[in-house]
C-alpha cells in the first residue's frame, strides 16, 4: 500500500474511532454500558468498593496516588525476584536496583521508558503479569483522569468527580482488554509471535553454527502496547522486530491503535459536556499540528542523509534509510514515529537517533508542546484542556471580560492550577538536562559528541517527562544516574499534572453554569481553534527554543542548511 493511500485508510479508521469508539466511551463512563456486570460487580467486592459512593476531587486523588505506588512497589519487587518465579525458560536473573526502579516508575506512569533489553533482561513472567498488567491499568487511569476533568466541566454545584475504583474498572475491563483482544488476535494472524515454549534454537548443519531466536508471548503485548499507548515492546527492536510488527497491515494497525483512544475522547468529551462542537475544536486543533509535525518530519526524512552525502559513498534515491527498517521506508516510518511521539506512546519502527537532524527535530519538537496532538490515552485530552483554560484567560483578557469556558468561570485558581500543571514538565526536562550535561555522570551517557550528544540528552529527559517512553537510542540510559533521575522525570512527569488536573476538575464540578452573553468568546470557532494553537506552540517555542536551538538545529546548520 503506498503512502497515500496508508494515509487515507488511516484517516477513513480514525473517523470511525471518533465517532463510534468516542461515543461507547461516553456510554462506558456514565454508566450506560454494562454487558460485563456479571464481571464488574464482583471486583468491586474484591476491593471493597460502593461503586454508587462517588467521590470529591481529593479522595479521587489520593485513591489514584495509593493505587500507583502500590503499584511501583509490587512491580519494583516482582522483577527484583523474578528469578525465583515461574515462566522463566531462559533462566534470567533478578534486575538490578536501579533499573528495577526506573523499569517499574516507567511502566505504571504509561511511559514504558526501557532500559534494558526485554528479550535478554525480562522473563516471562515479568513480561506478562508487571509490564502488561501496568499498560492495561496506567492506560485505564490516564483515561479515568481526563473523564473526572469532562465531569468538572459537565456538572454543576456538584461536590464529586465520580469515583476511580468505578472509572479504572470500567476503563479496563469494557474499553481496553476487548479491543486489546481482537488487535491481538490479529497480530498473532499476520505472524507475531505469542509462545511460552522459550527461545527457539537453530542448528545449521553446512557450518555447523547454532543460533538463539529470542520468542515469548508478543503479539497481545504489542496490541496494548500500542491501544494504550504504552510503547514498551517485547524485543529491543520494538516495532521494527518482525515478531512485534510482521507486515504492512500490523505496522498500519499499530499506529491506528495509539492514535484511537486518544482522538475519539475529543468525541466523548464533546458529548459529555452536551455539544460536539466543542470536541471538534479540540480535535482540529490537535489535527492541524500533527499534520504540521508529520509535514516536516516526513519531508526531512524523504532527503538525503547530509552525513551519508558527506561520504561520497552511495546515492540515496529512497531519502534517508539509515536506521530504517528495509519493509517500510522513511516516510511509513516518519508516519509511525511521529503519531508515537504526538502520543505517549514512544514505540519505534526505525531508529530515532538515525533520522536527519531536522527529521529529530519534529519527533523532539512534538513532544515538548506537551503531547496533546492528540497525546496519549486520557493525559493528552487533559492536558490540551488545560491549554484551553489558559487560551480562554488570553482571551478574556483581550476583550476584558471575565473569561468563561463550557459556561464555567475561569477565574484565578483555575487559572494558577492550569499554568502550573502546564509547566511542570518543561521545568523538569529543562532542570534535569542543565545537571546531565553539568556532571561527569551524565555526559558520559551519550555515545555521539556535539550537538548530537546533547539531543541524545535533551530528547531522553523530553520523553520521559512527557511519559513517552521513545529515546535516541545513542544514550547509554542502563547507568545508576540515569536509571535515577529518569524515574524522577516519570513520576513528576505524570503525577504531578494529574494532581492539580484533577483539583482543577474539583473546582469546576462546584460552579454554576453562566448563561452565554453577547461579550462571551466562543469556544467552539475556527477562531478558538487557531488561539489554541497559538498558546501551545507559544508556550513550547519560548520554553525549549534555545534548547533545540543547541541540538538538531545546529546539527543540521553544521550540514551548511536548514534542510
């Protein structure tokens, strides 16, 4: 299938997520849908849960905060003894400390950020009951998050968001684990390999060599890798390892699986809150990024590579193939990198670090406007509303009148609660560079000198803040350091959006509506839309430009061009 037509079957399915997926998500989150009751009442029992008691922003929080270092906790201590648990054919031992500690922070925080090899560093067992389990119900609470913000805004004088045991429940068992299912059963049809049997061992007989391939249960791990946007695959070689990504049509399934959820909540949010229009603004906005970032990227990659040109060495008719996988190319894998960079979902079929400079540039880029385009599964949808708060408040300023969105005041709490959890994430990324690139420890990471080295840095402290979990594959991550301050990133990166979002949803569910005048900006215009994009790229462009300014655009001014 060409480009083209890859691109048109892809928009044709996320049409189809939009308004269907979109609206059974609605449908899942007020209750509606209930054909697994008979599954869904006796786990509220196991946990001792009154799924009819809701809860106020700060029991939903601190009840999301003790499920997630529970979580940390047993995960740290699972993979720490795994060599003394079952489904373990390779006889691996326990993972060390320190990567214990990052593996774990990064799988319950949706980053699935890896420092290790999964094939030679994760047993069975680990593989299926802690990083599996973790991309099912990290997915379910980045999702049960962005709803308890839509109830903010839907409700009125009302002192509960809902309850998380009732949204984390409901999100895995009727969103996640079916639609997980039946992408599974398809990678598995189109060749992925799901065994338990341990690797399998291949001897020639003309030369007498043995060879060790690498097997395990990989194709329902990829398929909620991807739906969840998790990223964190089986094999080291993620998404380009055919036993993850076996054909065309699995490698087009994956970036319509990260790319679902995440667009059809732009629907639900839309029906929630009682007009789509709203969810159309949103989404447009979110459209016209992403295609922007795809754009540069996809045109950056179908040039020359200016390191291979520079060599004398080799034409390059099909643009830049270095780190490409051979089935599909640089612009399918321009497509794949960048939907999984605009998401949280960080899986790869081609190596990152081998794109041109500029190539980078977009997938680095488009993380650091805070992955909302459309972002990963629940934390993009919150968090491009929190851009919408701040774009309102400009607004309102503009034409000087209180600013209003969805009939709700946005006053200065609101405001203070947005702009901080907004900024957490460029002041982590920016704070842990600075030290990486000022202590012996971190520069010893990167393995390329220059600007290289120093994107190699920047990019990997982007992506776990951001919770992507994709790196620059040139960064010696497996160090005590990095293993460290990575999980800081992860956890900042995560809960420390989550916390003032869902306090944020607390003191919106307590206002009145206010009726609409003839001074209210309206957010659900072409015009909201473009303010909208204005305030994101704002905010990324003056907060990372001279950062990037340092990596891949002096990289690539160093090749004598811009492109």
């Amino acid at each position: 299938m060409g480009y083209f037509w890859t691109i048109v079957v892809l928009l044709a399915l996320l049409a189809l997520a939009w308004r269907f997926l979109g609206s059974y998500l609605a449908g899942v989150y007020e209750g509606r849908v209930t054909y697994l009751r008979f599954v869904e009442r006796p786990l509220y029992r196991l946990l001792s849960v009154d799924p009819e008691a809701e809860q106020g922003w700060t029991r939903y929080t601190g009840a999301l905060l003790v499920f997630s270092a529970v979580a940390v906790l047993l995960s740290y201590l699972l993979i720490r003894v795994q060599g003394s648990l079952p489904f373990n054919p390779q006889h691996l031992g326990a993972v060390p400390p320190a990567l214990s500690w990052n593996t774990a922070v990064s799988f319950v925080t949706n980053t699935n950020w890896q420092n290790y090899a999964g094939e030679s560093t994760m047993s069975y067992f680990s593989q299926m009951a802690v990083l599996e389990v973790q991309q099912f119900v990290s997915a379910a609470v980045g999702i049960a998050v962005a709803v308890a913000l839509i109830r903010g805004f839907a409700r009125r004088g009302s002192t509960t968001i809902g309850n998380f045991w009732v949204d984390l429940v409901r999100g895995v068992l009727y969103v996640l684990v079916p639609i997980a299912f039946l992408a599974g059963i398809v990678f598995v049809g189109q060749g992925a390999v799901q065994t338990l049997g341990g690797p399998a061992v291949v001897h020639n007989a003309l030369d007498g060599a043995t060879q060790t391939i690498a097997r395990g249960p990989v194709g329902f791990m990829e398929a909620i890798k991807q739906l969840g946007t998790n990223g964190g695959g089986f094999f080291n070689a993620n998404g380009a390892h055919p036993f993850e990504n076996p054909t065309g049509l699995t490698n087009l399934l994956s970036i319509a699986l990260l790319l679902s959820i995440p667009v059809a909540l732009t629907y639900t949010f839309g029906k929630l809150v009682g007009s789509v229009r709203q969810g159309v603004a949103v989404l447009a906005a979110m459209t016209i990024i992403f295609g922007a970032w795809l754009g540069v990227a996809s045109f950056a990659e179908s040039q020359p590579n200016p390191a291979v040109t520079a060599t004398h060495a080799v034409a390059q008719p099909q643009g830049n193939m270095v780190g490409k996988e051979a089935r599909f190319g640089p612009l399918s894998s321009s497509l794949y990198n960048v939907s999984s960079t605009q998401t949280s979902t960080g899986s790869i079929d081609g190596a990152n670090d081998s794109y041109t400079p500029m190539g980078g540039f977009a997938l680095l880029t488009g993380m650091m406007l805070g992955e909302v385009t459309p972002g990963g599964v629940g934390s993009g949808l919150y968090t491009i509303l929190l851009f919408a708060i701040i774009t309102v408040f400009i607004g309102g300023l503009m034409i000087g009148r209180t600013p209003e969105y969805l009939g709700k005041k946005i006053q200065a709490r609101e405001v203070k609660l947005a702009a901080f959890a907004v900024l957490v994430m460029p002041f982590v990324v920016l704070v842990l560079t600075a030290v990486a690139t000022s202590v012996h420890a971190g520069r010893a990471g990167p393995l390329n000198a220059g600007p290289h080295g120093f994107s190699e840095i920047l990019y990997a402290f982007t992506s776990q803040a951001n919770n992507n979990g994709s790196a620059f594959a040139g960064l010696s991550g497996n160090t005590a350091f990095y293993n460290i301050t990575g999980g800081v990133a992860m956890l900042f990166g995560r809960f420390a959006i989550i916390v003032p979002t869902l306090a944020l949803a607390g003191t919106l569910a307590a206002k009145e509506v206010v009726p609409a005048g003839l001074g209210t900006f309206r957010t659900d215009t072409p015009l909201f839309t473009g303010l909208l994009i204005g305030v994101i790229i704002i905010v990324g462009g003056l907060t990372f430009f001279p950062a990037v300014a340092l990596g891949p655009i002096v990289e690539q001014l160093s090749h004598g061009r811009l492109f």
